[in-house]
C-alpha cells in the first residue's frame, strides 16, 4: 500500500490534538515531520510520534532537501499566517490542508485557491465539524425527509469560561482573524451553507463580555439562505447553561440535540481512532437528540461521528483522484459571511451578499 509522508507546521491544539492523531490513524499516511519552534512542545512531539522529524520552523521545512520527502503539508500554526505558508508550500511544490479558517480574509483565501488551481495542486481546509455525529444526524433526518421543509436552522457552541485564558485567540485583532466569530464560527457557517446553500443576507451582534478581551467572545449570526431557509447560530464562552447543540425546525417534526459531539473530548483524552477496543465516535444512548412534535416525539439515535473521514478523503484525492474532502471555494464563501458579520455588527444592519 501505498503511504504518504505529511508534515504538520504547528502544535498546538490543533496540530497535536486533531491533525497528528487523525493523520496518524488513516493507514495511507504518516507523520513524518512536525514544526514548532516550542521546546515543550518539541518534546511533547517526539514522544507521541517518535518516527517524525522535529523541525523548528516552516524554512526548515520548506527547504529543497526536506520538502521533496515531503507530499502533504499541514497548516495548523495561528491563523494569521495560514495563507503566508500556504503559499510557501504551493510554491515548492506541495498539496497543502489548511485548519479553519483558511485564511483571515475571504480575497486572500481566493487568491490561495488560484495558486493552488494554477500548480494543480490540492488544496483542501480541515473542516472536521462536517463528520461531528450531530450533524451527520441532522443531515440524514432532512435528507430522509423526517422533517419536512426545514424553515429554520439553530445551531451553538457555547461554553463556561469566565476567565480569559490569554492568548492570541482572546487578545489579537481582526488581522489576526482572533474572536469566537472567526474561531467556532468558521464551523458552525460551515456547517448551514453545507446543509442549506448560499446566505443571501447576514445579520450579527459581536461582543466583547469579559475583561481583558480584545475580540468577540460572545456572537450571535443570522443568515437568510438563498434557499429561503433561516439559520440561527450561537457562539460563546459565557453561557453558564448552554441551549441546545442543534435546533432544526421543519413542516413536519424538530431534531433537538443537546450536548457536544464526543469526537474532540476523545481525542484530548488520549484516545486514537483504529485503536484495539475503541469504539469510535459512538454517543452513549442518554445523550442522543430527540425527533418529532408536541403530539409525541422519540429519542433518535446520534450518526457516530467520524473525523478520520477527512484525512481517508485527502489520501483518496491524492492516491485515487478522488475530490476533496472539503472545497476550499467553500472556505472562500464561508469567510463572505464571516466578514459580512463583522461589517453587519459593526453597523447594526442586515448585510446583504
């Protein structure tokens, strides 16, 4: 079988939590090389991927001799830089996966789009909240037609953390693409263009609750989809109580659903897809959605989520010419709304695109 050597650039919680376990656990890839320029974090690679090649900076990486041992680069260093070494990698050659978003601003992201399409490299964006079972639940219900005709979509990441935890993520500006809007946005937009089409118009409230933020920490959105459809999303890290993870609402019944997908809180346990004994993604039945009316409705058992979807995806697109898993040019239009939220929020008015 063929396997592929990838390179991630960055550690942190996106690099060492999603990207290296999920690339780890697809049979047709490997780690072969990390980047950071951590000492802590250079340890912390080396013990949990001891064949990969620890290396300080994208240079480094990026240079002749390594990059031409190299046939995927990952992106999972701070937003701000996303596209910079991107570019990088598509200018020496290399397919390249980008973490969320793709880049701060959605010109720069179609700027990337037409290098990569120019090299006829791949380029794809980690969107790994497609294959949460949540929202692989909600997708089957209306593709079944179990609800009906969906007229409005309600999604939230909501959490308790009253004290800021630093970073650049709380303290960084709009340049930095920093703030809750650009952070668990950039999923849950993802997730109603994916389910319901292009936002005709977009409406937020962007909020700065705790002391010491520079950038959003709590956000409301609102998009009235092309398709007549009205999504309501929620992103906080204030909400002591949090509502419903999903609300969809259609002409026929509702799928409520509460709590978060189980994929992520698995993976910073420690546990890794593939591995003898791991169910993965499975929700314990008493965390499962409820689907129906008042006049009666059921518990309806949660789709298991599926992150190592992803990474099987790139490895089919690169081995077998497959598509890819996630079009950067939804990406692109993801950032459309994100930054017609800004604007919307900043002006108190309906943005229309």
């Amino acid at each position: 079988m063929d396997q592929l050597s990838v390179a991630v650039i960055g550690y942190g919680l996106a690099g060492a939590v999603f990207h290296a376990p999920l690339i780890a656990a697809e049979p047709r890839l490997r780690v072969a090389a990390i980047v950071t320029g951590s000492a802590e974090r250079a340890a912390q690679a080396r013990a949990e991927h001891p064949g990969a090649t620890i290396l300080p900076d994208a240079d480094a990486l990026l240079g002749a001799a390594t990059a031409e041992s190299i046939d995927l680069v990952v992106v999972a260093a701070p937003n701000d830089v996303h596209g910079q070494l991107a570019r990088a990698a598509l200018a020496v050659g290399r397919p390249v996966v980008v973490d969320k978003p793709i880049t701060p601003t959605a010109a720069e992201a179609r700027e990337l789009i037409e290098q990569a399409d120019r090299a006829g490299l791949l380029l794809s964006v980690f969107q790994n909240r497609r294959w949460d079972g949540d929202f692989l639940t909600a997708r089957r219900l209306i593709e079944q037609g179990e609800l009906g005709e969906v007229t409005r979509f309600e999604s939230r990441f909501e959490r308790w953390r009253p004290v800021p935890k630093g970073g650049w993520r709380e303290t960084g500006g709009q340049d930095q693409a920093a703030g809750l809007l650009f952070d668990l946005g950039s999923h849950l937009v993802d997730q109603a263009l994916t389910l319901f089409g292009p936002a005709a118009s977009v409406y937020a409230q962007l909020d700065a609750r705790r002391p010491g933020i520079a950038t959003d920490d709590d956000a409301f959105v609102a998009l009235t989809h092309v398709s007549g459809v009205r999504s309501h999303l929620w992103m906080s890290a204030v909400a002591a109580l949090p509502g419903p993870r999903l609300r969809v609402l259609g002409s026929r019944a509702a799928y409520v659903k509460y709590g978060l997908d189980v994929q992520e809180a698995a993976l910073r346990d420690g546990a890794r897809p593939g591995e003898v004994g791991e169910v993965w993604g499975e929700e314990p039945s008493g965390s499962w959605g409820t689907c129906g009316t008042d006049a009666g409705s059921r518990p309806f058992k949660t789709v298991p989520g599926a992150y190592p979807a992803y990474y099987a995806g790139i490895a089919a697109a690169l081995l077998d010419g497959a598509p890819v898993p996630v079009d950067p040019r939804d990406a692109a239009a993801a950032l459309d709304v994100l930054e017609a939220a800004r604007r919307s929020a900043e002006q108190n008015t309906v943005v229309s695109l």
